[in-house]
C-alpha cells in the first residue's frame, strides 16, 4: 500500500481579515472629513447674515442744476455677523437704473444707506412715476 499524504493548501478565495489600524485609521478619515464639511460649509450657511428691509422711502430732489431720484433704506441684519449686499433700482419714463451697496452688519445691526439716482435726463418734470425697490441679500 502506498501512503499518500496530503497538506492542507489554501484556495485563492479566502480572504484575509482587515487589521485593527486600516480600520480605525478609515474611521478617523471619515471623522476628519465630516467635520471639515461642517466647520466650512455648514457652519457659515446656518450663521449667514440674514439681511431684512425695515424701511423704504423714495423721493425726488435738486442737486445743484441736476434732478435727482434719492431712495433711503434701512437693512437689519437678522442672523449672523457678515457682509450683506444692498440693491435698490429705479424705472420710469421707459427708462432702468440700478445701483449697489455692500456693507458689513454684526448681529441685530441695522444701518440707513442712501441711494442716489442722476434723473436729470428722464424729463420728469411734470408729476414724478417713477417706482423703486429695494432688496439685499447675505454675500
């Protein structure tokens, strides 16, 4: 009789467990990664300024020999601290202007900016119709 022995071979189908450090170093990647998003990207977005209109008024005026369109507002900023852009704009006369303003507001803040429009061409001298608005947004 022959004697036939055998040793045990392992199949290229097993798989090898991963170590403990490959795991806990995915982990702490993952943990990096998640707080770098929310430090940089959540964290401005959610404490933005939040800027609000709280007045509005609009009115024609003289300038030396030119006639000028003057539209005050006042920007409280609801949110977070940060720099907020002002827009106000006219129309009239077939006519469009717009203008912009950008300020930095802290907290609960408000400031009245003064946008001042040159007319002197649009020939409003008889009864003014022009009509403005005004809007801002975080920037």
């Amino acid at each position: 009789m022959s004697q036939q022995t055998s040793t045990p071979s392992s199949s290229p189908t097993e798989k090898k467990p991963l170590g403990k450090g490959v795991i806990i170093i995915a982990v702490l990647a993952v943990v990096v990664v998640v707080l770098v998003l929310f430090t940089f990207v959540l964290i401005p977005i959610i404490n933005r300024p939040r800027p609000e209109i709280t007045m509005v008024q609009g009115y024609s005026s003289l300038q030396g020999l030119n006639i000028v369109f003057i539209v005050d507002s006042t920007v409280k900023n609801e949110g977070g601290a940060g720099w907020v852009k002002v827009y106000a704009e006219i129309s009239g006369y077939g006519r469009y202007e717009k203008q912009d303003q950008r300020i930095y507001l802290a907290s609960g803040e408000s400031e009245t900016l003064k946008f001042t429009f040159d007319v002197s061409l649009w020939g409003i001298l008889g009864s003014p119709s022009i009509i403005y608005r005004v809007w801002a947004v975080a920037d």
